[in-house]
C-alpha cells in the first residue's frame, strides 16, 4: 500500500523570538553594538552604492535622555525606501545583507533592545523621498507574550503582528537620509545606557572607532592595511549626554598604559601577517613585564571591518592551546587583528566564529605567532626585574640598609619599616620569578628570599623598641598577610584548578586561613 501524503501546517511559536532576543544575547549591552553595526552598514551602502555620501562623511550618533530612561543611535546612511521599510524592519531571520560585505547580516540584530527596553521604535528615510517610515515593537509587550508558559501560545507571526505598528509621515527635508532607532522605557538595562562613561568605554571598544592622536602608530598601522589590503575601516561616532555637546569617541590605545607596575610606554608596535591572507595584526611591545590593567585596552582583539568580535577571550583560548601557564600573558599585549572579512564568519552571538575549516586554519596561523608571544613574554619576565641578577641587586641594597639601621640601633622605626615594605616588594618578585622557572634558579631565587625575610624579620624585630609589642606584630602580620596573597594569585593563574586547591589547602594548613 502506498504512502499517503499527510497535510501539516508548520507553527513557529512565539519562544522562537525569546530564544533570537533574550536568548541570543546574553549581554543586554550588545544591543548597542547591533544598532551600531548596522548604521555602519547603512553608511558604507551609501558611500559605495547609493552615493550618497563620500568617504568620511558618515556619522554616528548617540543621544542619552536627560533622565537616562532612553537612548537613540541615530546614523546618516542610506536608510531605507518607503517600499521597503516596513517589510525590512519586520522580517527575523532573513536579511539582503552579504556576510562577505556587510557586517551584520543575518537579520536578528534589529531585535536586541526589546530585551531590556518598553519600545524600540526605528525611524528611516532615504534620499528623494517625501515620507519617512517609522515602526515601533512593543518590546514590553513582547517579552510578556514570549514569557515560561505562553510562549506556545501564540505564532511567532501572530505576536509580532499583535505587539509591532508601521506607519510612514510627511518629511520636508526631500534630500535627507537617516535611520535612526529609539530605544524607551528601560528594565534591567545595561549601564551602558545610564552612565556616560561605560557606553564610552564600551563604544570605543567594540565600534570601528578611529584611533587616538596620542596614538603613535597610526602611521605604521596605515602602512600595514595597504600591504595586507585589509583596511581599517573607521567612521565617526559621538555620544551626546543630555544638552551637552557631543564627544567624539576614539579608540582608548594612546601612548601610556595603566600598567601594574604604575604606568608604561610601549616600546615598539609589531607587525604580524596571515600566510594565507587572512588577518594582519599589530601588536604592542613593551620592556617591563606583567600585565595592562586597563581593560579597555588590555589584550589582544579579533576585529571583522573594525568591529569587535568577543572581547579578549578568543585569544585568551589560543594562549591557552599554546601552553596552559601562558593564559596569563594575553594580559602582557595590547593590540588587534584584522581579519579579511569574507574569510571568516562570525557567529549569530558575534562572541566568536563558526567552527569551520577556515577557522581552524585561522586559529592555527594566530597560534604559531602566539607561541612566539608567549616565549616572548616570559623572556621578558624572567629577565627583567623578576630576574635572579636584579634581585640579587635587591638584597644587596637591603643588607646595606639593614647595616646601616643596625650601627643607628635602629632607632629610625620610619626607616625600619620603610625598609620592610621594600623587602615585600622584593619578595613579590621573587614569588613570581619562580613560576615556571628551573629548578636551579628557583633555588637560587629561595635562597634570595630567605635572606631578605631574615632582613625583614630582624628588622621589626627592633620596632618594639620605640613602638608597642602589638604594633610589632601587626606590622609582620600585614606584610605575611600581603606576600601570601600575592603568592595565591599567581598560584591561581598558572595552576589548574585540582592543583591550585591543593596548594591552598596545603598553605591555609601552614599559615591558616587566606
């Protein structure tokens, strides 16, 4: 008997838009990198398409309300036709965008600040035309219907038809072409939209923002983008905070870094190349070891047309590969790799890119340059201040200032304990310049520090004599107390989880609890 045909009509339910909305972007705050990124693409429309703009005319700009319950991203694109508006801004999930040009193109971006705000309402027009488009989501109402237990309730077509209203207005300025998207109402919203500072912060990361003029490397960064012919490609973005004037973002790289030593000047800026022409990157050289503090700048960014792809943790993964206890010296560079964008494709969440064959060839390419960062950085660790010829120099000075307190009857408890806090200094060191060393010279290194904990014990051991036994002990408290969390933080990036356990457990029994 043959098969018969059975009619079904396919249902997609309303938890279809929680999971490309709420689901899909963890961090509310990538909504504005969304809305971004799509005026981006609206600019570059109009300067290579629809010539409308020049190169360098295109602007970006972001209006925080007064009140801080709105925000709008508003750009000088092509926007979009009184044909097509409304038909474009209602479709999910299918877009006329090229993910080998455009840098978003899978159509969900639209939706990403219903997560956290009453209304998103886009407004567009494109030039020659009389009318504006303008369509408002109900975002509230949306996350209502799309809530644990009445998600199935209705389709996706139905709610969106219930909870989304598309009109079109007159417009005077004939020649004017904009999009621009509103987001009111807020609930649970990013900080990004309520202080100033963290939407700059984000915004000069994740945007293709230009560089700073303190920036000194522009020039061999230009250089790099026509030999590689992967350009930088930057338009102008402004933030305005309420009825002050606008603020021109720029990249935060510049020439001093907030270092965890106190500040650094990078030294050089490296040039790196795909052999297969896919990325070009620079990185930034510095002669002191240890980490960026600052997290605007600190590590090394994946960047598709200049957008931000994740943040520091892709790279971090490839240090990771590298050798497990070079994790830590993502935060040792500074810098950025551009990738040739029809190379790779990022994912819907843009935290990291599909897990095909070009990925992995990428992944390998940036790991061989990794390796070479890595032995770098702990060149760099090992032979500088960590290094076992200058802590030799460290307790050389210190047994003379202990000589000279000594003759003084260490009457100078100022100088005593001045003395003691650069002999905790000099211990950080030396906990640090053991991690990964040989076992000669973390021999050496032991003894260094055996010598100097003397100094600085018989030192304070003299305090007593012009301040009270208690004060005594609180100073060696404070100074035991302050090595060995140095020591546990060190211990915490290079050790695997079971080990670390293990070596806290072993010195909370020794010395109790940390």
């Amino acid at each position: 008997m043959a098969d018969t045909p059975v009619a079904f009509e396919p249902f997609f339910g309303g938890f279809v838009l929680e999971t490309l909305t709420i689901g899909m972007y963890g961090e509310a705050r990538n909504a504005i990198r969304e809305y971004i990124q799509n005026g981006f693409d609206s600019i570059q429309r109009a300067i290579d398409d629809v010539k409308t703009l020049k190169a360098g005319e295109g602007l970006i700009e972001i209006e925080m309300a007064a009140d801080r319950n709105s925000l709008v991203i508003r750009d000088n694109g092509a926007g979009l036709s009184l044909k097509s508006a409304a038909e474009t801004l209602t479709r999910v999930g299918a877009s006329g965008k090229s993910h080998r040009k455009n840098a978003g193109f899978r159509g969900i971006g639209r939706l990403a600040g219903i997560v956290f705000s009453d209304t998103v309402t886009f407004t567009t027009k494109a030039k020659g035309e009389r009318e504006q488009t303008t369509v408002v989501f109900n975002g509230k109402a949306m996350r209502a219907a799309m809530a644990p237990g009445r998600g199935s309730a209705k389709s996706a077509q139905d709610l969106m038809r219930e909870t989304v209203q598309a009109f079109k207005s007159p417009s005077r300025e004939v020649n004017r072409h904009f999009f621009e998207v509103k987001l009111e109402g807020f609930t649970d919203e990013p900080d990004e939209c309520s202080s100033p500072k963290e939407l700059y912060d984000f915004v000069s990361q994740v945007a293709p923002a230009p560089y700073g003029a303190d920036f000194p490397y522009r020039a061999k960064l230009s250089d790099a983008e026509r030999r590689y012919g992967i350009p930088i490609e930057e338009v102008r973005i402004t933030i305005k905070d309420g009825a002050n004037r606008p603020t021109n973002v720029t990249k935060r790289y510049g020439k001093e870094y907030k270092f965890e030593s106190g500040t650094v000047e990078l030294s050089d800026c490296a040039i790196y190349h795909s052999p297969t022409k896919r990325w070009w990157a620079w990185v930034g050289k510095k002669e002191e070891s240890g980490s960026y503090t600052d997290s605007r700048v600190s590590g090394l960014r994946v960047r598709v047309r200049n957008i931000q792809i994740d943040g520091t943790e892709i790279v971090r993964d490839i240090f990771r590969d590298s050798a497990k206890s070079h994790t830590r010296f993502q935060d040792y560079f500074l810098g950025e790799i551009f990738v040739e964008p029809s190379a790779l494709v990022p994912n819907a969440r843009r935290d990291g890119f599909e897990e095909d064959s070009a990925w992995k060839k990428v992944k390998s390419e940036l790991g061989t340059v990794i390796k070479v960062l890595g032995k770098e950085a702990y060149a760099v660790s090992t032979n500088s201040q960590h290094s076992v010829d200058a802590l030799r120099g460290k307790l050389q000075i210190a047994k003379k200032d202990f000589r000279t307190l000594e003759r003084a009857s260490f009457a100078d408890t100022q100088r005593v304990l001045k003395l003691s806090s650069s002999v905790s200094q000099s211990l950080k060191k030396v906990a640090k310049g053991t991690l990964g060393a040989d076992l000669e010279t973390a021999s050496e290194l032991q003894s260094i520090g055996s010598q100097l904990v003397d100094i600085q014990k018989t030192a304070l051991s003299h305090v007593a004599q012009s301040a009270g036994q208690s004060d005594r002990e609180a100073v060696q408290q404070e100074t035991r107390d302050e090595m060995l969390r140095e020591i546990m933080t060190l211990l915490e990036s290079v050790l695997s989880p079971g080990c670390f356990s293990k070596a806290r457990e072993a010195l909370e029994e020794e010395y109790g609890e940390l």
